[in-house]
C-alpha cells in the first residue's frame, strides 16, 4: 500500500512526455491504463498494486504508469474516508474536470484578442468614435472550441437563450456542443429551442425534451430548420455547420450588431409559426398538417422520397408512411396530383428564394 501511495505523491508526469519515458507520448491511449481502469470499476477499487498487477498480468512498474496517468485524467482519485485506496470516477466528471480549463483558456484567449482589436480600432478612427462591441465575426473549430464559447457566453447571460437546433446524422454530438447552452436555466435565464419535428418521434429525443421542458426550457417545433445557431441575449450569436462524419465541427462567432439583429428576428418568425412541444403527446401529434404541407410542397418540386425525407430530417420509411396518408387523404392517384390537390387544401406558395 505505501508503495501504491507513494506514486501519488510524486510529481505527475508531462502530458508531452517522450516515447521513452515508460508511457506513450503525449494524449495517446494504452491498454494498460484501460485495464487498470476497468479493474477499478470492476473491484470497486484499487487497494494494493501487487495484487493488480498479478490480476491483470503486468508488472507493479506498469500499474504505477498507468495510476499515474489515470490519476492525471481524473478518472482515478484516492478516497481518503477508506484509507489510500483508489476509486474510480464517473468519465464524464473526469472529462469535465480535465477539458472546461482548456475550453475556458480557448475562449479567453479569443476575448482578449477581441478585445485589443477593438481598442486599436478606436484609438486609429477616432473619427468614428468608439468602437462597437459588436463588429467580428470570426471562426472557431472542434468542439472544445465551440462548447468552451457556449459555457462561458452562458455564464455570463442574464435575459435569454435562444436556439435553433436542426437534424444532424450525429445527435449526440450536437447535443453534446449544445448542453452549455441549457445550463443558464439553472439561473432561471429564459431559454427557446425551436427543433425539427423529429424530436417528437425518437424516445430519447422526447426524454431530453422532456428534461429541458422541466428545467423551464420553452420548445417548439417546425418541419425543417436549415442552419444551427445559438443567440445569447441578443447580443452575441454563434452559427455552427453539421460536418460530415469524421470531420470536427466549425462555428461562427457573430457580434455584429445587424447580423445578430437578423438571427434574432428571424428565430422570433420561426417561433411564431412552430408548435408547441407537448410531451404528453407521442409522435408528430399537433403537427400533421404542418409537416403534410411541408411534404406536399417538397412533392410539388418533384423530389424523390430520400430526398424529402433528408430535407425534413427523418427516415425514408417515416416519410413514405405520412405521403401515403398525403394520398390517401387527397384521393389522389399519382404524386403530382396530389402536389397539384395540396396547394389548394393548404395554399402552398413557391419556396422562398435565396
């Protein structure tokens, strides 16, 4: 045991250490350390290192190594009310722990620089008087970037939240960027999502909604939503892509008094014509003849089935089922005439053009 204690005593290592320092350079990751871990888990904790290692077939050396590193990711600490004995922590606490310093630092630096731009501008135009706050529009990239901006922009927020939330081939990972975004709730800060229709069908996706709704989030749905953005006391908005698979997301961080004015503006119109989000209904209940609409006037362009499914965010299969209630309820023998019957039940007017 004192052996084991005496390793959490020593200095931690390097995260950029060399390759020949007993452990893999810099972030990379070794079975060892997943064995060690998973040994914790599974034992409950870890209380004598010589018994480790002969459980698990490595040298007390390698378990050392491997208590270190995962002593320095947070995902081991020592649990003082039982002695010196190891336990494990919960991976997203640790991930917490080990990733908000580094996304706070990213977006310090970025406000530190803002903030000299925007004093060389004032003192080199004097003419134009102070400089605006709200001028810049620049880049971020990967979600430590992009969820380090959403928990410091909702830290400091006191009015209001307001998110558009479209479809993504990735959920979890667009949940995952947006979660700062509903911690402001905490604070009794109002907060709107508007969200794809989509969001009434999936189970998970109605429990998050249900857990935002409870927290006091208002939502609301539509049939599509073509861009994802988050407008922070109307004031600071941030516009991000949906990346394909395999690629980091990007953002754009928007303090442009107009731009901003525009998003805000445009996100109180989508509201006005969502539904609300009802959680005691199941499915796209309430929202039939929006999504029906939305689907007749993708039909009278001409698309095929995938593509008014993916331009709705939904499954080939949904899609299909709710055009042929569409024609069922129409009487109609082919898809143009049902396009044709649809724009005068619902009065559809040409897609607005860019």
């Amino acid at each position: 045991m004192s052996a084991l204690t005496g390793s959490l005593t020593d200095p931690i290592p390097d995260l950029d250490a060399p390759s020949g320092s007993g452990r893999p350079a810099g972030p990379g990751i070794d079975d060892r350390e997943t064995a060690v871990y998973r040994y914790a888990v599974r034992r409950g904790a870890i209380t004598s290192p010589e018994v480790a290692a002969a459980e698990l077939g490595l040298t007390e050396s390698e378990v050392f190594t491997a208590v270190t590193r995962l002593v320095e990711l947070h995902l081991l600490r020592t649990d003082g009310s039982a002695g010196d004995r190891l336990v494990a922590t919960d991976p997203e606490v640790a991930a917490n722990l080990v990733i908000s310093p580094i996304e706070r630092a990213m977006y310090q630096r970025r406000e530190l620089a803002d903030n000299l731009r925007d004093r060389i501008d004032a003192i080199t135009r004097p003419e134009a008087g102070p400089a605006e706050p709200v001028g810049s529009i620049d880049g971020l990239e990967g979600t430590a970037e992009i969820r380090g901006l959403f928990k410091l922009a909702g830290e400091t927020t006191r009015e209001e939240v307001l998110v558009l939330r479209p479809s993504h081939h990735d959920e979890d990972l667009l949940d995952d960027l947006l979660a700062p975004c509903y911690a402001p709730l905490d604070r009794g800060v109002a907060v709107r999502v508007v969200c794809p229709h989509r969001s009434r069908a999936g189970f998970a996706s109605r429990a998050k909604a249900k857990r935002l709704i409870d927290d006091g989030a208002q939502i609301r749905t539509l049939s599509h939503l073509p861009q994802a953005a988050v407008v922070f006391d109307r004031t600071l908005a941030v516009m991000f892509s949906s990346p394909r698979a395999g690629e980091q997301p990007t953002a754009r961080r928007i303090r442009d008094r107009n731009v901003v004015t525009y998003l805000v503006n445009l996100f109180d119109q989508l509201w006005e014509n969502a539904t609300p989000f009802v959680t005691s209904e199941p499915g796209y209940a309430d929202t039939t003849d929006d999504l029906h609409q939305s689907i007749a006037r993708l039909m009278a362009q001409g698309l095929t089935d995938d593509v008014v499914a993916r331009r709705l965010g939904m499954s080939v299969r949904t899609c299909r089922r709710h055009i042929a209630t569409l024609l069922h309820d129409l009487d109609s023998v082919s898809r143009f005439q049902a396009g044709v019957q649809a724009a005068a039940r619902f009065t559809i007017s040409a897609p607005p053009t860019a």
